[in-house]
C-alpha cells in the first residue's frame, strides 16, 4: 500500500473513502501528528495504491493488516471514513488483539440497498470518455451530472490530465464492485476494543435503527454527532471533528 508517514508517539492508521486518497484526511492526519504517530494509507485501487480485481471488505481490510505487519506497529488504532470505515470495522473483526481502537466516520456497519452514487459514475465515466485535458473542462462534464459543486471539487482531486486513464482511481473496477463496497458482511467476533462512531448530523448514512447492528458488533461503542453537517462532516467542520477523534484516541491510548 501507499502511505504517508509522520509524527511520534502511538500508531494511528487514517482511511479515506471511496473515490478518495489519502489527501482527503490530510488536515486530520496533521492534527493527529502532533500527539501521534500517523500512517495515512491509499486504499487499494486509489491513490497510488496498486490496482487489483477485487474490492472486498475481508481484501482490503487484510490490506491494512498486511501494512500493520509491515511496519511492525503495535496495536495501532484505526480512523476510518466512509468506505474506510468499513475497512477499520473489517480489519478489527478479523484481528481484534492486533486493533487498539477505532474511530468510525459516518456509517454504519450494515449493507446499503439505496444506490447513491450513479450520477457520480456516469460523470466520472463522461469526463473519461470526452478526454478533459484540463481540470477546467473536466469540472464543465462533471457538473452535468454532479451538481454540488463540492462533491466535484473532492472528485477532481483524483483527475489527471493528459493521461488515456484521467483518474487516480481504477474507475472500472470500483464501478463492477460497487453493489460489494456498499455491502457489509458483518464481522465474525464482535470487536470488545474502544469504538467512537461520528456521525454527520444532517447526514443519513449512519441513523439510529442501526443502533442493534452497531452494538451487536462493536458493544464498547459510542457515538457524537456535528451539528450542521453532512456526510463530509470531517471537511465541513474539520476543527470539531479533528477534536472529537484526538479526544477520544487519547483518551483510548
């Protein structure tokens, strides 16, 4: 995996989300430096992660598992958001003594039925097939389809011009595998470790019947909600949520 290392003290592994990198949690991964020692990682078919066929929950959390061992860590905690924190609930369900803590950004560990991003897909497909050579012209085809103008600003972080490939992300693969990323299969064992869940007050990813779910399989978790934000809630108010996850890590630690 690709990483970005920095800070001292007790190992902090950030996960970003689907169509994201690990810049997508930089001001995070910043803040958490100066009191921890951080490893914010691409995922699999992101970043400059490599690519793969496969995008399973049990794959890409034994990718961050692979990575602890790597680096020798000692029961690091996990920071996840979205599709990465799924990915931190995978990998504590399955190696619940390697996992000191996790920190849970706005969803649940249930299966989403509800499709939400197929106009993102078709102006991601849109702005590959019309061969934006420029990030000026991608955002116009973009914005055909994506109408906030944030949520194209986040995606055109991941734009390459000039490539035959535009994106970061191996688009082909997170479109065929879609239906598994908003999957969750559940974890074998519950996680007995310390969990703090942030949910997005206006957000609708993480609601309260998923409260049997959560505390089936995470019992010692927690839960705070930002006011005033949506599923970005990590980017609309960065100083509450940066707080809210080094609180509670230190407190875990």
């Amino acid at each position: 995996m690709n990483f970005r290392r920095q800070g001292q003290g007790r190992p902090v592994i950030v996960i970003h989300g689907l169509f994201g990198s690990l810049d997508n949690l930089n001001g995070l991964s910043k803040s958490l430096s100066e009191h921890f020692d951080v490893i914010a990682v691409d995922v699999r078919n992101h970043g400059l992660s490599p690519r793969s066929d496969q995008m399973h929950y049990h794959d890409m959390a034994e990718d961050i598992l692979r990575l602890i061992e790597q680096l020798q860590l000692e029961r690091p905690m996990l920071v996840g958001h979205s599709m990465g924190g799924k990915i931190a609930m995978m990998a504590a369900g399955l190696a619940p003594a390697a996992i000191g803590g996790l920190v849970v950004a706005d969803i649940a560990p249930v299966a989403y039925t509800q499709a939400r991003h197929d106009e993102v897909f078709k102006g991601l497909q849109a702005v590959t097939e019309a061969g934006c050579r420029d990030r000026k012209t991608a955002d116009e085809v973009l914005s055909r389809h994506v109408n906030i103008a944030g949520v194209r600003q986040f995606l055109l972080k991941s734009f390459v011009p000039y490539n035959r490939d535009p994106w970061r992300f191996n688009l082909p693969v997170l479109f065929h595998h879609y239906r598994n990323i908003m999957s969750w299969p559940g974890v074998s064992q519950p996680y007995p470790g310390p969990v703090l869940f942030i949910k997005g007050g206006e957000s609708d990813y993480l609601l309260p019947e998923h409260q049997p779910q959560v505390a089936q399989q995470f019992p010692q978790a927690r839960a705070k909600v930002i006011p005033g934000t949506g599923h970005w809630l990590h980017a609309e108010k960065p100083q509450l949520f940066n707080r809210l996850v080094l609180d509670f890590l230190a407190e875990a630690s």
